[in-house]
C-alpha cells in the first residue's frame, strides 16, 4: 500500500485533521483525535468559557500553555495549535510562539487572513524550530497556495464554502476549490475542508486531489467535543436545508435559526454593512454563547453544510475511523 504522505510528515496514522473550532477546542477532545490516529489541534480559545476568556496576549499565551499541558498529559501522540498571524500590529502571535517553542509543539495549523498573510520570517521561525505547518488560507486560491509552498509550508488546506466558521468571500464549493488548489501543488500534500462529515465526502476529497481530510462539524457532534449534549442532539437533527446563511465580518457566516441568527439575516436582506451585522454578531463571542452556552438568542450555532450525513452521536474513535482513507 502506498504511504500517505500526510501521515508520514505528521507522524499520524490516519489522515484525519480536527479543525482549530475556536472556542469548541480543549485538550480532552484533541487529546481523543491524536489518540485515534488523527491530528488534533487547540484552537485561539481552547478550553476556555466565559469565566476564563483571555484578557490579554500573554495571558491568552499562559492559557494556551495550560491547555498545551492538559493535552500531553492526555496523549504522547502529536497534535497541534492554531495560530492566526497577521503582517501588522500583531500583538497576539509572537508570546503563543514562545509557548509553542518551550512546549515542543510539533504542529501548526497557520491560518492565513487577509492580504500578505504568508510571512516568509515566520515561515522561517517556524522551520528553524523544526515545527511543521499546515497552511489553510480563508481565501484559499493558486496564487497563495503557491506563495505559502514556496514559503516552506508542509502541507495545503483547500477550504471549500461548504464549511462552518468564517467562510471563504467567494462561494466556491469543496468539489470546485480542491482540485483547483491540488492542481497549484508541486511536491506537497493537500488537505480538503468543508462538508466532509462522512466516509462518502471523505472518499469524494481523497477522489479530488485531496491526501486527508479537515474537518470540523462532525467533531462538535462527538462525544469527547465540549459543546453541550443539547447542540450535539440539534446537529444529529439538522441538514444543511436548515442553515441561515447571512453576510458579516469578513464576508459570510451560516448559522442553525436561533433569535440572533434571525436578526442577522433580517439585517443582511435590508442591506445592513457587513460591519454593522459582525457588530450585533458579536464576532466569536456569539459562537461561544450560542454553541459553548446554547444560547440562541445570544449568540450563534455555527456549522458546515455536510451536518445531514451525521446521524448519530459518535465517539471521536468512531469519527476518525471513518474519515480515515488511506492512499
């Protein structure tokens, strides 16, 4: 059987990456992913609620460590931390390296935003700590995946508009952008996200150009994940049918219906700025509320469009299991 060489630069058994979630993150879910023979990864707010947010760079670098710690205590297999740079007034990202380096995390997922988001210093930081990267654009195109392989990335993430989260500005669906992002690749593995939620869309990713999946929906269904049972019951309940789908900051957000939701698709068909609707959304915060806290009149139930594939309540083992196609 050939190797998969997602596997093997990440040193996994199953080409099944946890997507960062925000805030639905914490070590026990990410410790049951890397023990299943996948990739799991903290994400900017893992482990924390409402009581505990992060008041400040450093002390969002400590939680991190915090978090960190509680995972390698849960497994001795790889996982990996969100980082989210920006190429000015970075405030957030140079203390969590400092954890990262004194840590021994081996794995990042660098989350590229905006314009000139591949910073070859970092690149290069991240190299020179023997740190491996998985590059996952919001707006995912040739031209960056070009910039950020060249920049050393070891691995590509092709994010489709299918997802849940921060959705790309251009609706272009999973079966379109992975194989155009495969097709930029020289001698790099590319990763699919958005809707793969069973062994089907795995298949179909794998099928498109695609060496693992990312995935982040049907992790928040899991046993492990630490969203309440009452959201993981609404997503076994749900298709994509049901999802409201509404502009925001930075160009599009889906939600379950739920008061807020309501609001922010009302706004969006008045013709409300997409600043004045993240504003009412509350921006992560709302996600908090309305996945962490159920909470719909308050905050937000953010998912991807593949949620009627999950049928059942699953433990993480059985998730990656199936997510698992081997090259």
């Amino acid at each position: 059987m050939k190797t998969n060489p997602v596997c093997e630069i990440l040193n996994i058994q199953k080409p099944v990456i946890q997507g960062p979630l925000s805030w639905l993150t914490n070590a026990n879910l990410v410790a049951s992913v890397s023990n299943a023979g996948g990739l799991g990864v903290l994400g900017p707010s893992a482990g924390l609620n409402a009581q505990t947010a992060a008041s400040s760079p450093k002390d969002a670098a400590d939680k991190m460590r915090e978090e960190i710690r509680k995972t390698k205590a849960l497994t001795s297999k790889p996982f990996g931390v969100n980082i989210i740079p920006r190429p000015k007034d970075d405030i957030w990202t140079e203390p969590l390296l400092d954890v990262l380096k004194e840590e021994g995390v081996k794995v990042v997922v660098y989350t590229g935003y905006g314009e000139d988001v591949v910073i070859p210093s970092l690149f290069e930081w991240l190299k020179k700590e023997d740190i491996k990267i998985i590059y996952r654009d919001i707006n995912p195109s040739p031209k960056n995946t070009i910039l950020a392989e060249s920049a050393g990335a070891d691995i590509i993430v092709a994010t489709g508009f299918d997802e849940g989260g921060t959705l790309p500005a251009k609706a272009l669906g999973t079966f379109s952008i992975v194989p155009l992002i495969a097709d930029s690749l020289k001698n790099i593995p590319l990763l699919a996200a958005g809707g793969i939620t069973d062994r089907r869309s795995a298949k179909a990713a794998h099928a498109l150009g695609a060496s693992g999946v990312f995935a982040g929906s049907v992790f928040i269904s899991a046993k492990e994940s630490p969203v309440p049972l009452s959201i993981k019951e609404k997503i076994v309940a749900s298709n994509g049918l049901d999802l409201l789908l509404f502009r925001t900051m930075p160009d599009y957000y889906r939600s379950l219906p739920g008061e807020l939701a309501e609001k922010l698709l009302a706004m969006d068909k008045a013709g409300a700025s997409n600043e004045a609707i993240g504003e009412a959304m509350g921006g992560t915060l709302g996600l908090r509320i309305g996945m962490l806290e159920d909470n719909s009149k308050k905050g937000y139930i953010s998912l991807g469009t593949g949620i009627g594939s999950i049928k059942s309540i699953k433990s993480v083992a059985e998730i990656v299991d199936e997510l698992s196609i081997k090259e």
